[in-house]
C-alpha cells in the first residue's frame, strides 16, 4: 500500500502512467489524507489524443479522479497542441513556472511516482535510447520510441534523480525479472539509472514482483 505524510504546504507528484493508475485509484481511497494538497504532474505522456487509450492524462482523467476527491485543476497537463518538441518545451516552462524557479535550475519534487515497463524502461526512457544521456533538458521529446505510439514527452534523468522520493511501485510475477535485473543484478536498464542524488529510492513490491528479492 501507499502512505503519505502530511505535508503543510503544497506537495509536487508526478505520476508515471502505465498500470500505476490502478494501484493509485485503489491506494488513494483508503489513505487518509489532504488531496487538495497535492500539486500533480506527469513523468511522460504520449503524443495522442486525450480519448485515446494511450493517454496518460486521459487514464487518470477516467480511472483516477472520479474515484477520488482529486481535481483536474490539481494536474499540471501536458499541453499537445504544437508540435511533440514544441510540447516538451512548453512542460519543461509549466514546471519551471510552478517552482518560480529560473530555467537553469532544476525543481526538486517531493514524489515521483514510477512503474517499470518488462523492458526496464521507466517514463519514456527506454534501454539504449540517446535520451539517457540527456544532461541539459529537463523534458525531452521522443520520436523514435520503441514502443508505440513512437512520440512521447518524457522527463530527464537529471530532473528524475533531483527529486526527493523516487518510488516504484510494482505488481505481479510478470515483473519479477526484470526487478531481480535491475534491482538486485543492477544491470544498466533505466529503471536502474534512477538514482536520486540527495533523495531516497524506494521500491513497492508485492511477493510476486519480489520473488527474487531477498
């Protein structure tokens, strides 16, 4: 299960999309906590339209925020008007503007919350891509994914690993190779470039997932 301090002020989440919204629709409703706290953002979206089923905005918009006491004002949306390079530009200043920080620094978020696809990938960085060595954006177009739909607006590992908490949250046997890959053989996946360079990795796992972790 998820559990959450409180916090005074506002809280900054993003969310990965994936099948997290699931375990978040069902964690939420019993955790007992100010939600209006929660500024909320997301660690990728794909270049599709809100109705489509690859949206992640669109998942959370259906799945998440009827079954809690969310609102949509609290998401800080990817804008997919332009072109997926404009789009990740126009994030990169959003996020910057909720932080009223200048563009050379990086925000620190409280939270991100990560899934991991059975590749190793997380957000929409995916094994062998150029964007793992991204040092200057902080949001990133990608058009080249190796999963469909091929473009994707996605965070940076240097803005991913400036955050205070990265947790993953994993579910099912499915998982449980490349958890043991990653987490426990520490191969070069990137899921395991998540790093938090002054912050705290956790890993959510239930016995499935975890079997090889001991």
């Amino acid at each position: 299960s998820f559990f959450l301090i409180s916090f005074p002020l506002k809280i900054f989440i993003p969310f990965a999309g994936g099948s997290l919204v699931n375990y978040l629709s069902t964690a939420i409703q019993s955790m007992k906590v100010d939600l209006s706290k929660w500024q909320l953002f997301f660690c990728d979206e794909r270049f599709v339209a809100e109705n489509d089923s690859d949206s992640t905005y669109g998942v959370y918009k259906t799945t998440l925020i009827p079954k809690t006491s969310l609102k949509e004002k609290q998401f800080i949306w990817i804008d997919l008007s332009g072109t997926v390079v404009e789009c990740a530009h126009d994030y990169e200043k959003k996020i910057l503007k909720e932080f009223d920080m200048e563009q050379a620094v990086v925000p620190r978020f409280d939270l991100l919350l990560l899934g991991m696809g059975p590749d190793g990938h997380t957000c929409s960085l995916f094994p062998g891509h150029k964007l793992l060595e991204e040092n200057h954006k902080l949001i990133a177009a990608i058009e080249d994914s190796p999963k469909p739909p091929p473009k994707r607006v996605t965070m940076t590992l240097p803005l991913i690993n400036n955050a205070s908490c990265c947790l993953f949250a994993m579910c099912g046997e499915g998982k449980a190779d490349m958890v043991k890959k990653v987490f426990v053989d520490k191969e070069p996946l990137p899921a395991g470039l998540v790093q938090p360079t002054n912050g705290d990795l956790i890993c959510i796992l239930d016995e499935a997932a975890g079997k090889y972790v001991k």
